[in-house]
C-alpha cells in the first residue's frame, strides 16, 4: 500500500513549486480589463478574399511606406485572407462575424484600444488618413500631450 502513494508524491515534488506561480497568473488581469485598455494596441484589421486581390497587395504597400507612423501610434496589423489570419490567433470566421465583413469581400477596420471600431472602408486606405483618425482620438491626445 505505500508504493501506490509514490508516483503521487514525486508529482507533488516536482509540481508543487510551481503551483503559487499558476495561481498567481491564474488571478492576473486579463487583456479585455479595464487596467489593460489603454496598454492594448490599436488595430487594423485587413480582410481580402485572396492573396492576390488588388485591394490587399495595394493595402500592404500603403502600409510599408508608413511603418514609422504606424508604430508611432502603436498600430497592429491583422490580416484575414481566405481563412488564414495572420497577426492574431482568432479564427477567420470570428473576426469577419465580429467586424462585420462578409467573406469574399475587401475591407479594412481599424478598432481602438478600447475594443470599438473606429473607422471602416471597403478599399484600400492610404496611412495619413488612418493617422488622422488615431491622432483624433482622446487617448491618443492624451499620448501626445504626455511626451
């Protein structure tokens, strides 16, 4: 009878230091709470069809010319194309239910750190419009006015 308590004990060994530090992460705040808003990045949201549709390839380059003013207001970039997402771990179908873009179709999202949709369009968008939104925004003000 007490060689049947021993794998139990050697995993009680092994784990249990470990448990405070899963506890604790466990009772952390998490990304969606209202202390970790204004730490969330702003995001834009690309959905195309294809890779190779016109609206996405024109998108992307707009986009590479203003990495610098991208990055100033921290912005990241999603992209769904087909079903595949990149930048994010979330489904293709959830995001296109979640912002409202239908599948098969180009659009662009740009949500603010608070989570809401803040702009959209059906075509490609060039940087210094999507910056004068951000800039326009109350906690970007605020950003601004901090430095």
């Amino acid at each position: 009878m007490r060689g049947t308590f021993t794998p139990l004990r050697r995993w009680l060994r092994v784990i249990g230091p470990l448990l405070p530090l899963t506890l604790a992460a466990a009772v952390q705040a998490q990304p969606d709470s209202a202390e970790r808003r204004d730490l969330d990045p702003r995001l834009i949201v690309i959905f195309a069809p294809s890779r190779s549709d016109p609206n996405l390839l024109r998108q992307r380059a707009l986009l590479r010319q203003s990495q610098r003013g991208m990055a100033e207001r921290d912005v990241h970039v999603i992209e769904v194309v087909g079903d595949t997402v990149a930048g994010a771990h979330d489904y293709a179908a959830a995001l296109r239910q979640r912002y409202a873009v239908p599948r098969g179709r180009f659009g662009v999202v740009l949500v603010g750190r608070d989570g809401g949709v803040k702009f959209r369009s059906a075509e490609a968008v060039v940087p210094i419009r999507i910056e004068r939104i951000i800039d326009a925004m109350p906690m970007r003000l605020r950003e601004m006015s901090g430095r």
